[in-house]
C-alpha cells in the first residue's frame, strides 16, 4: 500500500476525530471549512487515499467511507496539517 501524504493523513485524521466527537462522519463542506480549501480539494485527498487502499468510499458518498486495514496502526496521533 502506497503512503500518504501529510495532508491526506491529516483529513483522515480529521474524520476518525470528528467521527469520536459527533458519532457521525463530516460531510465534505465541514472538511473543507476546517481546512480552509476548497471541496474539491477534500474530495481528491479522499479519492486518493481510496486508491492507495487506507479508506473505502461506499455508495452513500464521502459521508460513507470505511477505513481499511488496521487504521488505528497507521494513524497518527493528532497530526492535523491545517492547524
């Protein structure tokens, strides 16, 4: 499985933590708000970590994604780029 990059790491991040707050996943408008970009930029970092296999996007779109594999082994702890 390819790496992430540090921006993706972060929005994927971003999800479990909001996820553990709400009991909800973001939608894409609250991600791009908290990183200050566009929703189009959330959706590529998204597509992306689909591809390299560490999240699966499921038919109920970006509100939907499953994290892949051990998750919590690859995830790092608090490593929010935007903030």
């Amino acid at each position: 499985m390819a790496e992430l990059t540090a921006k993706q790491q972060a929005v994927l991040n971003f999800i479990a933590d909001f996820v553990q707050r709400h009991g909800y996943q973001p939608s894409l408008r609250e991600m791009a708000e908290s990183f200050g970009v566009n929703h189009n930029a959330i959706r590529g970092h998204l597509t992306t970590a689909a591809h390299k296999g560490k999240i699966e996007i499921l038919d109920g779109g970006y509100r939907s994604i499953r994290f892949r594999g051990d998750w919590k082994k690859w995830r790092t702890k608090r490593a929010h780029a935007h903030k």
